[in-house]
C-alpha cells in the first residue's frame, strides 16, 4: 500500500561518496538524451576525462542527487554566488515522470532562500524545451554558447 512512497525517488544533498554514480548518471544521460542534438563527436568531447570535474562541483556548488532504491538516478548543481544552475541531470531510465521538475524546484527554492532573484543556465538544445516548461525564458543578451557544445543562455526570475 505505500508502493508508491517507496519508488518514488526521494532527493538529498550531495556527499563526497556520490561522485562516482553522479559521473556515470551525467555520461548516460548525455550519451543517450543529448544524442538526438549533437554529434557522436561532440559528445564524446563533452564527456572527456576532466580530472577533479565532479570534486570542484561539489565544493562549488549546492549538487543534490535523487535516489531510487539506493541508486543516485538524477542531480543538479547549483553555484548559488553566480546565481547559475551548473548541471541538471536525469538518467535516460527515469526520465519523464517529474524528477527533472522536483530537482529544479528544489534548486530554485535554494537560490530563493539564499536572496537570489534569477538564475541563469546554459541549456542544451534537448533540454530547452523542458526548461520554458519550468517558466525560464532565452536570454537575448546572450550568444548562447557555451564550448564544448552549443547551448541557449536562459534566465529565470524568481521573485
Ligand atoms: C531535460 C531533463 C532534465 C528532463 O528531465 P525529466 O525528469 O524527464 O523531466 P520531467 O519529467 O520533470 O518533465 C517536466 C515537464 O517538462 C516536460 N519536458 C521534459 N523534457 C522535455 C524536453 N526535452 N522538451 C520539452 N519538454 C520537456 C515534461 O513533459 C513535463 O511537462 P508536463 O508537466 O507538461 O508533463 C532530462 O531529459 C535530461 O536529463 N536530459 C539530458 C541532460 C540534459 O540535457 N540536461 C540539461 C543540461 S542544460
């Protein structure tokens, strides 16, 4: 009867001991959801070894990692001092029943507590959609790249 309370992924910040499962989420997420709108090449240059990458997004940034059943399934990183979402990730067997949406809410309400009043991201091309959904908007002051990958700069007040 509390079937549904038990899968639902429940969301938490970040530990040191996740960096492992948060690299293999964000090489699985990109290889199978970002492949639609970049290059085999492109993604392969996205993902290159980049030693200490996940290390210095954690002490950079608010990371919260969604669970389910014991495995780290999505997160998102927030650097909360430049008011910028950092990475926001799914893996391609949770995708579509809201985490996306739950992880973002959960950044936004961080950013809000700590007195931002917008946050900015870079977005990648699959990704844009999802993020209008969510009430960001295209910033037009922005060329909107962001090497390695072509990205859409996006801004969101949230006051
Ligand atoms: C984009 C991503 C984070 C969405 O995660 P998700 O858990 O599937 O999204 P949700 O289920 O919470 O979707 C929330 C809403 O956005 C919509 N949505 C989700 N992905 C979308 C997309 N790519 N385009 C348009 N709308 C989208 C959903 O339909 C839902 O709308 P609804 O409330 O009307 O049903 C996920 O697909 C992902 O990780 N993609 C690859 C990595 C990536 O590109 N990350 C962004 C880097 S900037």
């Amino acid at each position: 009867m509390y079937t549904h309370a038990v899968r639902a992924p429940s969301i938490r910040l970040a530990r040191p001991a996740d960096l492992a499962a948060i690299a293999t989420v964000h090489a699985a997420s990109v290889r199978a959801l970002c492949a639609g709108h970049y290059s085999p090449q492109a993604i392969e240059q996205w993902l290159a070894p980049s030693p200490g990458l996940y290390d210095r997004m954690l002490r950079s940034s608010t990371v919260y990692v969604a669970e389910r059943a014991g495995r780290v399934v999505a997160f998102a990183a927030v650097r909360l001092a430049t008011r910028e979402v950092r990475a926001m990730y799914v893996s391609p067997d949770a995708t579509g029943g809201g985490l996306g949406l739950r992880l973002m809410q959960r950044v936004e309400r961080v950013a809000r507590a700590f007195g931002a009043a917008e946050l900015r991201l870079s977005a990648t091309l699959n990704a844009v959609g999802f993020y209008e959904r969510l009430g960001w908007r295209r910033d037009p002051r922005d060329a909107g790249t962001r090497p390695p990958q072509r990205c859409v700069a996006m801004r969101k007040r949230l006051t």
